[in-house]
C-alpha cells in the first residue's frame, strides 16, 4: 500500500437519539492498495470526556471573573509566597496595581500605615504559622497620602 494523503483531525459532535451530545476526533490516511485501489483508513477518537470536561471549566471561569470584576471586595488567592489572583478591587481599595502584587506578593505591606506595620506584621506571623485566619484592622496610605481604614480576613483553604 502506497500513502497518498491524510485528513483531518476534525471534531465532530454528534447528537444521540436520547439528545445526549457526544464529541469525537476524526482523522484518516488515505492510500492505495495492491489493486490500485484507493483505500481510506478512518481513526475516531471519543473525545467527549476531554472536551466536556473543558467546556465546563471555561464556563466556570467566566461566571468567576464576572463575580470577581463585580465584587467590591478585595480578595486574593495565594500561598505563603506566590500569588495566583488578586481581583481588580485591589487597585480601588488600596490605590496600587494588581501588578505591583503579582510581581512581589508582599508589597501590600508598603501601604500598611507606619504606625500599624509592626502590629499588622505580627498577626500575618500568627496566620502563616497557626490556624491561617486573619483578622486585623489597619489603616493603609494610598501614594496620594490619602488613608484608608480596612479589615481583612484571610481563610486557609
């Protein structure tokens, strides 16, 4: 058999007469036989575990960046020294780019007051070492000067 040619891949979703959708990956080769024959050679893969499994993540994501951007709360998701999200409230709230903390997650503690650093660093000791909660009111400076009162609360996950 001599190789001509090859297909594909394409996905397809098919409907089942139940109406549950199913999704598969469709490539071929195409050649000749002994004959002179043309003879295709089909693969079909059932991607539908993969493909659904996506669809649903990327429909979860959205719902979650629609409530993070909507939220007027400051929340962020990290671990003792990596940061994987600080949603846009950050910069309203304390007056400073999501970058600044993606880029060192520890910068927030600049904007801590002078006054309540020391305060404030102590308590962030006793979350990272005992039961992970926090939950400190402190004033915060803006680069304006402006103050600004919080109050976080960190839970461990």
């Amino acid at each position: 058999m001599e190789a001509r040619g090859s297909y594909g891949p394409f996905e397809k979703e098919y409907i089942r007469k139940d109406g549950s959708r199913y999704a598969v990956l469709l490539h071929g080769i195409k050649t000749t036989d002994d004959t002179g024959r043309e003879v295709i050679w089909s693969f079909i893969q059932d991607i539908s575990e993969l493909k659904y499994a996506q669809r649903a993540v990327t429909e979860s994501e959205t719902r979650f960046q629609q409530m993070a951007n909507a939220v007027q709360v400051v929340f962020w998701i990290r671990t003792t020294d990596e940061m994987f999200y600080i949603n846009p409230a950050y910069e309203t709230v304390w007056g400073r780019s999501r970058e600044s903390l993606y880029a060192d997650p520890f910068s927030f503690v600049e904007a801590i007051h002078p006054e309540d650093r020391e305060r404030v660093g102590n308590a962030l000791q006793r979350e990272f070492g005992d039961d992970g909660l926090f939950r400190e009111e402190y004033r915060i400076v803006w680069p304006d000067g402006t103050i600004r009162w919080v109050r976080p609360m960190s839970h461990p996950e």
